[in-house]
C-alpha cells in the first residue's frame, strides 16, 4: 500500500473517531456536566385539511423557520387559554427554584421566551434521556430548556412549554433591581422545564 493510501486511510479513521467523541454541542449551552444538549422535533399541521408533517432543530425558532419555509402563509391557530391543558394544580409542588449548578437568566427575557412560545401548537418530541435537554428558546443569555429524565423518548403537547416557565419565573424570580430568576419545573411523567443562563 501507497504511504498516501494509508495516510488516508488513517485520517479518515482518526476524523470518524473524532466526531464521535465530539460533544453535541460545542458552545456554552447553560447545562451541567452529565446533561446533554441536543435537537427537538415537532409534529402538526402546516397547510389546512393537509398531513402531519415533522421537522427537527436545535430549538423551535428553527423548527418554526422551517415551517415557514415548508408554508410561507403559515400561521399559529388562537386558541382561548381555557382550552389549554392545565397542570398546576396536580405538578405545583414539583417546582424547585434551588439550581446551585445553573446560572441565573434575566426575567423580562424570559418572558420574551414565553410570549413567543405562547399558541405554539403541535406536539413534540424530545429523545430519550436521562438529562437530555433541548433549548427551544434562547435570547440574550436566557435560556428555557425541555428535559427528559426517561430513558424512552416524550411526545407532548407543544403548548404545555409556556405554561412551566410561566410558574418558575412567577415563583423563582429574585425581589431585587436584578429581577433574575431560574427554575426547575418537573411533570408526573418526569420530563421537565428549565430556566437559567445559555450562551445565545
């Protein structure tokens, strides 16, 4: 064999080796050691009266893109807040606001994150885990993550995001000028929402 040939050869393993071992993400994503950072899928309607389509990103600002990409006319069905699947009364004491290995996020950030999360419809998908999280949002180094502790993949309904980082930041935000806050709300079927500090 050629010298060429092997080195080739041996820099094609060395490259397969090396993004295998690679990290998923390779910024400053906010998480611990032991959690992983990775994509979210997102399952619905995109034209009227037509299929289920799918489509996966690194949150959902880039799932939504492809949406529109998919329908430029695409827009967020309203629903009445009644209609929305309640979980407050039955998941309220899973709420912890004691996260010394997160840092804190900026309040009215987060809010940015909840309004813009708000009416997403659909349901989505996240890998199983344990400590797998998505980033589906993410402005100015605050960060709302969905988390699976399952080890088998979690279908929910998309809707129900808002809905968690709306009850950490109404009970988890400093009383002082920083109005800074962090989070960790669980569901009964042990997935969970985080609010806390990321590189975006």
């Amino acid at each position: 064999m050629q010298p060429s040939s092997l080195f080739a050869i041996l820099s094609s393993v060395a490259a397969a080796a090396a993004a295998a071992l690679a990290p998923e993400v390779s910024l400053f994503n906010g998480l611990p050691s032991g959690y992983t950072l990775g994509n979210i899928t997102w399952m619905g309607n995109v034209t009227a009266n037509g299929p289920e389509v799918s489509f996966t990103g690194a949150s959902f600002h880039d799932i939504e893109a492809q949406i529109r990409q998919a329908n430029p006319s695409f827009e967020w069905p309203t629903h009445d807040t009644a209609d929305l699947p309640d979980f407050l009364n039955k998941d309220i004491e899973h709420l912890s606001c004691n996260l010394p290995q997160f840092w804190w996020a900026v309040k009215f950030r987060i809010e940015e994150g909840i309004d813009y999360l708000n009416g997403k419809t659909g349901r989505c998908y996240i890998p199983a885990g344990p400590q797998y999280c998505s980033r589906i949002s993410c402005s100015y180094h605050s960060a709302i993550f969905w988390c699976n502790d399952n080890d088998h993949a979690v279908w929910i309904d998309c809707s129900l995001w808002s809905q968690y980082a709306q009850a950490i930041i109404d009970k988890c935000t400093v009383d002082d000028p920083s109005q800074d806050t962090k989070g960790q709300q669980f569901s009964t079927e042990n997935w969970n929402i985080i609010v806390g500090y990321s590189e975006c």
